[in-house]
C-alpha cells in the first residue's frame, strides 16, 4: 500500500462538509442573476469577500473549480424556456461568468481551473457547417483547461473527427485514457491525451479523462474510417480467472499514477452518474469526479465511498450550460484534500456576452443561413400546442409526432423511435418553422450529411415485438412508437416485492416497474399482433446502422433494414403540412428534467437479446 493510501485510511475523521446537505444558495442563485448584474463591482466584491471569509482559514489554499458538461452546440441558449421562466445558457454568457467567478475569486487570492466533461461539440445545427469549425472556434475561447472526449465529440467518425481537429486544433488537452488512435490519425493523436498536469498556488493537480466504453456510440467512430483508425477501451478493473484477485484497469492504473505526482486527482469522465459511482467505489486514488454523459443534475455533492472507505465526491451539471458548476477545494500537500463548497451557479440568457465567443455564434448563424438559406429555416410549417420538447425519459408531444411523421412518410407498418436522439435544447411552440423542426434531429454521420439523418425502414417478425415491448414495459424503458397499441396491468404489491427480492441487487431489481404488458392486448393499427408476421418498422438510421454494427444479433433484430427515400426532416415538415398542429395531451411532459437517461439501456438491449436467441416465449 503506497503512502498515500495510508494517509487515506487512517484519515478517515476527515469530513465532507457538504455530506448529506443541500446546497442552501442552489434555489436563492436561481433569483440572482438580475440582481447580481444590477450590483456594483465594490457591492460584489463586498458580497464575494463575505462569502469566501466564512469558509477559508488563514493558511488555507483554495483551488476553485469551475465544470461544465453535455454543452452540445448549444451555442445561444439552453433552449426555448418554458412559460413564465427566464432563458438561460449561452455559451457567451457561459464564458463571461466563469470570468466573473474567476476575478472574484482571484482578489480573494484563490486560484481557478476551468474543466468541461465533454460532449460539446454536436447537438444543434450549428454543427453542420463547415466540419462545425465555428462551434470549435467558440467553444476554443472560453478558457477551459482540459476537456474530456464524450461520445457525440466524434458522431461524425474517426477520421471526419480527425480532419475537424486538424483544421481547427484545440489550445488545451483533450483527455481520454481509454481511447486508442492509430498513427494515420495525426491530429487527434497529437491533441487526444490520457492525462495532463494543472499547476495553480503551486499546486500539482493531476486530471485524467475517461471516454464511454458503451456498445451504442463505440460503432460510430468506425463511420468512414478504417475499423483500427479508434477503438474505446473498457476502462474497469477486472477479476483474474484464476486467482480471484482484483487486476486494476486503465483508469485506476492512471489514477494511482497520477496521486504520486499530484496533490489532487480529478477525475474527468464521460462515462454517466451510474459508472462515475461505480468509478469511485473501485478507486483509491481519486479525489474528486467531474462528470458527464448521463446529463444528471447534481445540486448537491453526490459521496460515494472507495475501497478504503473514504468519501469521493461526483459533481455534475445537467446539460446544454443552463448551469455553471462551481466547487471550492482546500489543498494541502500530502493531505486528503476537502470539498469547502460546491454549489450550481444558473447562466441567465440575459448575462453580458462575451465579445470573442460572440463573434463566432454570429459566424457560425451565418454560415448555417448560407447553407440552407434563411427564408427556408424561417419558413412556418405548421403549429404547436407545446413547446417541443425530448422524448427522453417519457413521451413529449414532439415524440409522438416524430413517429407519427415517419410512418407517414415511410408507409410501415408502425414506427419506433428513441428519445436520446433528439435534441436537448426545446424549441418553442406556436409558429413551427422548418428550423425548430430541424433543431429537434439535428444529427449526422458523416460531415457531408447535411440534410440530416433518413427514415430507415426494416422488418421484424410479431413475436420479437411482443418480447421487446413486454421487456419494455416490465422495465421501465421510455418506447416512442406509432401504430401501436397495448394495455398494461398494475401487478399487486406483495407480487412486486417478491419479484424485486428474487432478482437480488441487480439492474433488473432498479429498473423493475408494477407494470406488466397484458399479451393479447397488442395491437397492430387496430389489429391484433399475428406472431409471425413480418411488420415493417420505420426509424431512424442510427437505430438500423447502430444495430448492424454492434452485433451479429442486433443486426438480426433489423434484418433487411433499408434507407427510404424520406430524411426525417422533410418527413416532419410534410406531415406536419399535412396535420397543421401538434397537439398537446394530458399525460405528456411538459418540462426537461435533469434526471439523466434511462439508467440501463445497455443492460436492456442485453436482455433483449437474450431473449430473443434463447426463447421466442419470454417467461416471467
């Protein structure tokens, strides 16, 4: 056991301040913004110094972290706000207050680190143009001093990615230490590294980045690229066959590493909230995880023990730069380093701009109009009842309406969509331009895609939709699908608590509902479900290219999947020409909520696939 890990153990009556407690300013900076602003510098400074004197100590050195995450091209804002809420994000307003919170803290002689936990670089249109050059541009002049790779930093695969960076290189580390290049990849080779060392106050703080490992994004670095060009390594500790013994993997190899030349190790993930926590319980060496992936709202500290049993603090910031995580961090060499304060700091719409990162949003709005012309993004379509909103995590009006469209368009038999794909950032109702419709999907994968992603059509026989829809149901997994339809039965409590004690401290035992899909219930277009038909499913290309390149099995679910001649923007636009309005119903979400994605995707498709190859009658 090295030094540093004894320290660790016997200083187990360190406290985490923040332990069990809310952040008590989280809902009172929801109001400041305005009245900050309206300030004077000596009233601020005055109001900063008052809060920093309650906590810091006379011979205390306090490193002050700034994080973002999940920011995807959200350049102007987070989003249209919902009714009777103020906009927030921005990137120029995100810029300007890390600058404002830098200053303040820096009369306070407490020095700052800026770190983003990647996933910024896709998700709106501004994407689209040029490669996103003047994303990169902008997102290149907000200070940051290492960023992680997320996995929608290379939607438009391996060597796209790597002629992006090229044209636009990054002037601070991008860091993943389970991503491996090949040389004929120069510019991310040169710019992707696995770790990189900030020195502040005199201070060695050693950052380590971690990239998602998970089956549904590692494909689409393949995309245009040869399949050695990048491969995302599993990062975990593993059990030796043989032995039994506990083998450190890649990250806990680095983080050891790193504590031996560090006085404090972050560690900067892209991985989401549920392996972040599995992350912390297997270290013993990192002190602190800013993270991403997951868009999980943390207002307060989240603690989780390590190995030693001590506490290992995750943070993280939602998505789109609606917040600005703010953590104060007392560094002493050669001592177990303590979480002061962490609090969430709201970016109001309304901040002052900063000029630099302005000019590239002007930038990119204007090649973004010479691409598609501004009368054709202006153009109003139809309406909506609602603002237009993600299907991520429970059925939107704008979810409904997808599938809708793509079965139009398509002639299938039903459609399915996954609210993931969707954009972020809402759109506002009302008067629906071709924009707003456009925003909501706005992905590709390949950088000369522009007219975004197609409807792709496959077929798949009545009895792996009963199975898929059964396993749906029974765990909780948000399905958008059109043509569809299916009762549900509530199951007793003393059934559920049987159920939940039999499947033991697993996935399943999380994600298990009272809700149970009734058999002969399912309907196909008024229709009951014939086992053996084949039905024509319409969805959108990354389901069927997805599923073709995970697996051998998962390319069997969508066997003879097919590009129609429909992308899923002129899809949208000529059915909502068709319906004039997007209606609004009682029961559909109303609001982005941070509580992440759904939780165990991947654990679901593993569980599908099983099924299916096992047995075509799925017992409970």
């Amino acid at each position: 056991m090295t030094d540093r890990q004894n320290r660790q153990k016997t200083e187990l009556n360190y406290i985490w301040r923040q332990k069990n407690i809310k952040i008590q300013r989280f809902t009172l900076h929801r109001a400041i913004p305005k009245i900050y602003l309206a300030m004077s510098r000596i009233q601020k400074i005055a109001l900063v110094t008052l809060s920093f004197l309650q906590i810091t100590t006379a011979n205390a050195k306090v490193i002050q972290i700034l994080h973002t995450n999940d920011l995807h091209a959200s350049l102007k804002a987070s989003g249209a706000a919902a009714e009777g809420k103020e906009a927030t994000g921005g990137w120029a307003q995100i810029k300007s207050t890390m600058d404002g919170l830098t200053e303040s803290a820096k009369l306070q002689q407490i020095e700052t680190i800026r770190l983003d936990a990647g996933d910024f670089f896709e998700g709106t249109l501004s994407y689209f143009p040029d490669h996103g050059a003047n994303v990169l541009k902008a997102f290149q002049s907000m200070g940051y001093d290492a960023v992680a790779l997320g996995n929608h930093d290379w939607l438009m695969g391996a060597r796209n990615t790597n002629r992006a960076f090229g044209k636009t290189p990054f002037p601070f580390p991008l860091l993943s230490s389970n991503t491996e290049l090949s040389s004929e990849l120069s510019n991310l080779k040169k710019q992707i590294i696995p770790s990189t060392q900030i020195i502040r106050s005199g201070l060695r703080i050693g950052v380590m980045g971690l990239s998602t490992d998970e089956m549904f994004y590692k494909w689409i670095t393949k995309v245009e690229s040869k399949s050695s060009d990048m491969n995302i390594r599993k990062y975990h500790d593993v059990k030796d066959s043989n032995t039994g013994e506990t083998i450190p993997g890649i990250a806990n190899r680095l983080a050891l590493d790193l504590s031996e030349k560090n006085d404090l190790v972050i560690a900067l993930t892209h991985i989401g909230f549920k392996e972040d926590k599995k992350l912390a319980e297997s270290s013993s060496n990192i002190d602190l995880i800013v993270g991403g992936h997951s868009h999980t709202l943390l207002e307060s500290l989240s603690i989780v023990e390590n190995k030693l049993g001590v506490p290992v603090p995750i943070v993280q910031t939602g998505s789109t730069g609606a917040f600005i995580g703010k953590i104060l961090v007392d560094v002493i060499p050669g001592k177990r380093p303590q979480v002061l304060t962490y609090e969430l700091i709201p970016v109001s719409n309304q901040a002052p701009s900063d000029p630099v990162v302005a000019n590239h949003i002007d930038d990119s709005e204007k090649q973004l109009e010479s691409l598609y012309g501004s009368n054709t993004l202006n153009h109003v379509v139809g309406q909506s009842e609602a603002r237009l909103i993600s299907g991520s995590g429970g059925e939107t009006a704008y979810s409904r309406f997808i599938v809708d469209a793509m079965k139009d368009a398509s002639g299938a038999d039903l459609a399915l969509d996954i609210g993931e794909f969707h954009s972020n950032s809402p759109q506002a109702g009302g008067d629906i331009t071709l924009r707003k419709l456009m925003e909501m999907y706005p992905r590709k994968l390949n950088a000369s895609q522009n007219e975004g992603l197609y409807v792709y059509q496959f077929s798949i026989p009545g009895w792996m939709l009963k199975i898929a829809l059964k396993l749906a149901v029974k765990f909780g997994y948000p399905l958008s699908l059109s043509g569809v339809n299916y009762k549900t039965a509530s199951i007793s409590d003393t059934q559920y608590g049987t159920e939940k004690e039999k499947l033991g401290d697993n996935w399943k035992a999380k994600a298990l509902t009272r809700y149970r899909l009734q058999d002969s219930s399912i309907q196909i277009n008024g229709k009951p479900l014939k086992y053996f038909k084949q039905y024509k499913v319409a969805t959108p290309e990354f389901v069927v290219r997805g599923a073709y390149a995970i697996s051998f099995l998962t390319k069997l679910v969508v066997r003879w999947g097919k590009p129609t001649k429909h992308t899923i923007w002129d899809a949208s636009a000529n059915y909502l020409s068709k319906i004039k309005v997007i209606r609004d119903q009682t029961g559909y979400k109303q609001s982005t909520v941070f509580q992440g994605d759904y939780t165990y995707s991947r654990e679901l498709l593993e569980e599908l696939l099983r099924s299916i190859s096992t047995d075509a009658n799925l017992t409970e």
